[in-house]
C-alpha cells in the first residue's frame, strides 16, 4: 500500500473494527473490498481474511474495553524503540545478554518518558491522585472498561476490586 493511501484505507476500515458483531464487520469488510481503495490495495482484505479467526473474538467485547484492548501509539513507540537498540547492537553471546539489554532499553525510555512528562507538566498539575507503581498514561474511561471485565471475567477481576 502506499504512503498517501494509509490515511484513507485506515479511515475505510474504522467500520470493521467498531462493528457490533462479526456479522457486520465481514459486511464492512465485503463493502470495503468492492470499494476503490479495497481493489486498489487487495493485500489488506486478504490480511484480514487470513486472521479472521483470530480478529473476530475481539468484536465480542463492549465498545468501552475494545478501546483498552487496542494497540496504542505508545507500546507501538516502545516496540519501535527496542526493534531499534537490537537491530544497531547485531549478534549477542547469550540469551541473557538480549534481556539484560532490552532491560536496560525499557528503563532508558521510562526515564525519557518521565522526564518528558514531567516536564509537560511542571507548571500545572492535572492529576492529584496517588503515584501508580508504572508511570503511564490514564486509560481514558477505564471505570467504565473496568465494569465490563467485571462483568465479563467476574472471577479474575471481582477478587481486586
């Protein structure tokens, strides 16, 4: 595909992954197909229909939780980023050297990202609540994400709450 289709084909597939069921979702993803930017770029239908199977599991899940469920730009930043210290060292003696580097990676990165936001926010402070264990993000509506995985794996999550 090319760059000045992503856009676009992101923007046609928004129907797919927010369809109530599966049933609408292969409806979306039949009418994606037929459409200009489904002929001009075949290789995204067949991507979704090689992993159908394994996408359609998702959909079963409330709006509210699949917005937690989804990759976000920052774990796709932090993959980038570890992708990139492996690739630049090249060949490693053991196995305990590619974790003691990806280790030493993710900590390296939490201290950028921290910095960073302390930074941001040095002069007005947003949040009041206590410190997390893991510094981060707030998951926006995560009482109501939270709700729904009470209600869907009320024997994992009851016991914490």
């Amino acid at each position: 595909m090319s760059y000045s289709d992503r856009k676009a084909v992101a923007a046609a597939l928004k129907p797919v992954y927010t369809a109530a069921d599966a049933e609408a979702a292969r409806a979306e993803l039949d009418a994606f197909t037929t459409s200009e930017l489904g002929k001009k770029n075949p290789t995204v239908t067949r991507v979704f229909d090689r992993s159908w199977e394994q996408f359609t599991p998702f959909l079963a899940f409330a709006p509210e939780l699949r917005r937690v469920i989804y990759t976000t730009n920052a774990i796709e930043s932090l993959n980038y980023q570890l992708r990139k210290v492996i690739k630049t060292r090249g060949q490693f003696p053991n196995d305990a050297a590619v974790v003691k580097l990806l280790w030493l990676a993710i900590c390296n990165i939490e201290d950028k990202r921290a910095a960073e936001r302390a930074k941001k926010y040095a002069q007005k402070r947003c949040r009041t609540a206590p410190g997390r264990l893991v510094e981060g993000q707030v998951v926006t509506n995560w009482k109501k994400a939270l709700e729904q995985l009470s209600l869907v794996y009320p024997d994992r999550i009851e016991r914490y709450l």
